[in-house]
C-alpha cells in the first residue's frame, strides 16, 4: 500500500510539473546556463512518461541550446532519469496495473520469450530499432526479472543513435535546416524499412 501511495504522489508531481509549468519550463531551456541543463534533463525525464513535448522537438531545442555533443548527454541522462523511474514504478509500485496494460499488447510475449533467453540483447534491440513502444520495453522489463545494470546499460547504449542524430539535427537546424530535416529524416526512413522488413518476414512465417 505504501508503495502504491508514493508512486502516486510521484506521478502527480509529474504531471503537474509537466503540464503546469510546460512552457516556463521550455523557456528556462532556452535560456540557457547551468539552470537549464537541470531544467532540460527534468523535461526529457517527464516525456518519458507524458509526452507533454514531442521528443524529437524536445531534444532537438536542446541539441540547439547546448550543441551536439552537450546537447546528447543533456538528453541522455534524462531519458534515462526517466526510463529508470518508469522501469521502478513498474517493478515495485504499479505491478497489477503494468501487468494489465501489456493485456493490449499479445506480440509483447514473443519479446519475453527473448528477454529471458538473452536480456542484454533483446533490450539492446528494441532500442535501437523501436519495434515495441518504449514505455512497454519499460514496464516487461519491470515485471520480469532482468537485472537493473543489464536494463541500464543496454537502455543507455540503445538510446544513443536516436539522441546523438537529433542533438546534432538541432544543433545544426540555424544554419542549415534543409539538412537537419533531411538527417533526422533518412533515420526514420532507415528504422521504418528495418521495421517493414521484419514484420514482412513474420507475416511470411506465419503463412
């Protein structure tokens, strides 16, 4: 029970920092200075729950504000801020209910099967190429018995492609935003043949 009432209370204030002060927030973001790397990790680990801000916008302001490489790490940690707390809500506050929301997702038990064969890399997998919904990736892990480091890690190295291409997408958006669409762009187009290409050889499979 006490578990459950603090995970509430967490969400809460998740929620309302996130929807309340969205645009105070953004603002301090593009300010700029040491408050604003603060400020922009608490905004990525929000979005990690309610995409209050499209993500892509999000860490490409912040890509912009900060530079590439600043601007990944900014992103980075706090997106990982974010999954870690998603992943923990999952594990220890919001079991029953995590259980139920996978009850809409049936294909998920073929990545459990895997997760359990090979946790490192069916996490490191489903990061890289989003074929699972980030947040179910989160809450499976969260109910099954993978090991923290192995979800931190293979979370850590999975998000850096989509990071460091929209950090540097942002960071070069003033100068030539021809080429940002066109690098963010050629990325999605990439996954979205990866993921056409598996789900083609499932449906082949399974005729």
């Amino acid at each position: 029970m006490v578990k459950k009432v603090a995970s509430l209370c967490i969400l809460f204030i998740i929620i309302a920092v996130g929807y309340i002060q969205k645009d105070e927030l953004l603002s301090l973001v593009n300010a700029g200075g040491s408050l604003s790397i603060l400020i922009s990790m608490l905004l990525v680990s929000i979005c990690v729950f309610f995409p209050i801000i499209p993500f892509p916008v999000l860490a490409g302001a912040i890509g912009s504000v900060f530079g590439a490489t600043q601007g990944m790490i900014v992103s980075l940690t706090g997106a990982m801020v974010g999954t870690m707390g998603f992943f923990y809500l999952s594990r220890y506050g919001f079991r029953d209910y995590a259980q139920q929301k996978l009850m809409n997702y049936p294909k998920v038990q073929e990545y459990e099967a895997f997760l359990n064969q090979n946790s490192f890399l069916a996490i490191l997998t489903c990061r890289l190429i989003p074929i699972i919904p980030a947040p179910v990736v989160n809450i499976v892990c969260g109910l099954s018995k993978v090991k923290v480091h192995t979800f931190f890690i293979a979370s850590s190295i999975g998000k850096i492609p989509n990071i460091l291409i929209l950090s540097y997408a942002g960071a070069s958006f003033s100068s030539n935003k021809l080429f940002s669409f066109g690098l963010y762009g050629g990325y999605i187009l990439i996954i979205f043949l990866i993921n056409f290409v598996i789900m083609y050889r499932r449906m082949a499979r399974d005729i």
